[in-house]
C-alpha cells in the first residue's frame, strides 16, 4: 500500500518538475527576441538554439568534420573563433547604423557556438 503512494507521489513530482523544465525552456527559447530582454534567459534561450541546431547537424552530417586528434582543441578554439566574428558583425553592423541583434555580441554568440560544438562532440560519431 505504501509503495503505490510512493509511486503516485513520485509520478506527481516528476510530472510538475517536467512539465515546469518545458516551461521555463519554452520562456527561454522566446527570451533572445524580448525587448529588453532578461539576460540569463536569453543566454538559455540562445544555449537551446545551439543545441537545437547542433542535433539538427547531426542529421545532416553525423560523422565528425573535424579529425579525433583536434576534436577537443576544436571544442575550445571554435566558439571562441565564432564569438568573435559574432563581435566584429555587431560592430560592423552598428557602424553601418543597422540594428544590432543580441547575437551579434561575443557572449550570446560563444554560448550559441559552444552549446553546437557540445552536441557535436559527444554525439558524433
């Protein structure tokens, strides 16, 4: 009799900590095109879309791109690379008077790249 109390109880709390994960991910994924934005959840949001597009990849191209060897130097070195460039189009864009996107700063577009280079490391083959 315990153990079935147990067991509703635990598929009650299971279902609530689920369901509020979706929602806070759901609010999070909504949080990059917010004006203004909170930045912990855009920076969630734009972690999502990375890992998002970095599983979308694994369709496409499901072998590594990258040799074993530099695989974790790869890991490093491209987010860095790619929220750089991310930095010098916000810039650009800005010079140019053009709206800058939040992505189009180092952090979010690191975060983005890293969140990618993630799901490709540990899910490639």
């Amino acid at each position: 009799m315990l153990e079935i109390v147990f067991e509703i109880v635990g598929e009650f709390i299971l279902q609530v900590l689920g369901e509020a994960l979706v929602e806070l991910g759901l609010h999070s994924l909504g949080e990059p095109f917010r004006r203004p934005p909170n930045p912990w959840l855009a920076a969630l949001g734009y972690a999502l879309f990375g890992a998002i597009l970095g599983g979308l990849s694994l369709l496409a191209f499901p072998n590594n791109l990258v040799p074993e060897a530099w695989r974790v130097a790869n890991l490093v070195a491209t987010p860095v690379a790619v929220g750089g460039v991310m930095a010098g189009m916000g810039a650009w864009r800005a010079r140019r008077g053009q709206p800058v996107l939040r992505i189009d700063k180092f952090a979010y577009g690191f975060l983005f790249a890293l969140a990618l280079a993630l799901v490709r490391y540990f899910f490639a083959a």
